[in-house]
C-alpha cells in the first residue's frame, strides 16, 4: 500500500510539473537528440575548428568551458576547440546583447582514436598511422596518468632552453 501511494505521487508530482512548464510558456525541454543537425556544430576533441559570425558580434558564450573553447578573432571568425566529451551551447551576442547566433556544440572523441576495454579498465589510443596513448577523460587512472606523466614530460623537455639542458 505504501508502495503505491509513493508511485502515486511521483506519476502526480510529473503530472504537475509538465502542466507547470506548459503554463509558464514553454513546452518541456527537448533531449539534445532532438535538435535539428543544423543547428549543431560538430567537433573532435583536442582539434579546432573555424567558423564565421555574422557581422556586429562583441561577445561569445559557451555553455560549458570544460566541454569546447572558442576565441573571436577579427572578422568574425571564432576558433572553436573541442576539450572533453559531451555537448553544450554557443550564442554569439551583438553590443546591445541581441543574440546573433545560437547553436549546441558536439564534442566526440577523434575519428582515429580506439577505445580498448580490458575488463572494467578502459585505454584510449590514436591510431593514425600507429596506435600511441592519448589522454582522454574516462580511462583507467593509471593509464591516464602514465600517458600525462609522459606526455608532459616531453613537452617540457621540448620547450626547454638549450642553455638549460
């Protein structure tokens, strides 16, 4: 009895919440699924992308930094990059705060990478033309932190003065 009279009010509580939404002028939100290709942005993670703004832009957004970067460079171009995995929003906005340009940003993983899974452990490989580790959210930790470990240390000693080697 309990058990029913709880089911009961989660099915009347969902009941109340979508006729609230539709009250308040919207319908309920729509999944990411759902919005047309052409207002999406597709990018891979850890590349750029260029992409032209309409003209009088001043100021860009993105939803979530963590998921994709951009820059505005001068003539309306923006740089877009793709960080981690997932989707977020990008509006371009004029002076007054008009909003010029809205899409969602898709950020997947490179079409070169493989994903190995060894039991509950996961590794991530680029393969073009041999398969090395990247680093990529999501991977076994000790996987993930060897390739940083090595990634960074290459970077260091690459960018490292002759006068300091």
């Amino acid at each position: 009895m309990a058990a029913r009279l709880a089911f009961r009010r989660v099915v009347v509580f969902a009941q109340t919440s979508m006729v609230a939404a539709a009250l308040l002028g919207g319908a309920v939100p729509a999944r990411a699924g759902d919005i047309p290709a052409a207002e999406r942005l597709s990018v891979s993670m850890d590349e750029a992308r260029l992409i032209r703004l309409p003209d009088r832009v001043a100021t860009i957004v993105i939803g979530n930094p963590l998921i994709a970067d951009a820059a505005l460079q001068p003539g309306g171009i923006v740089v877009l990059t793709g960080k981690s995995y997932g989707a977020t929003n990008f509006i371009a906005l004029d002076r007054k705060g008009n909003a010029l340009f809205e899409k969602v940003i898709d950020v997947r993983g490179a079409i070169d990478t493989v994903v190995v899974h060894k039991g509950i452990n996961r590794e991530t490989y680029n393969c073009s033309p041999e398969c090395q580790p990247v680093i990529a959210p999501g991977d076994f930790q000790a996987f993930y932190n060897q390739a940083l470990v090595q990634s960074t240390t290459r970077t260091t000693q690459a960018t490292a003065s002759p006068s300091s080697r």
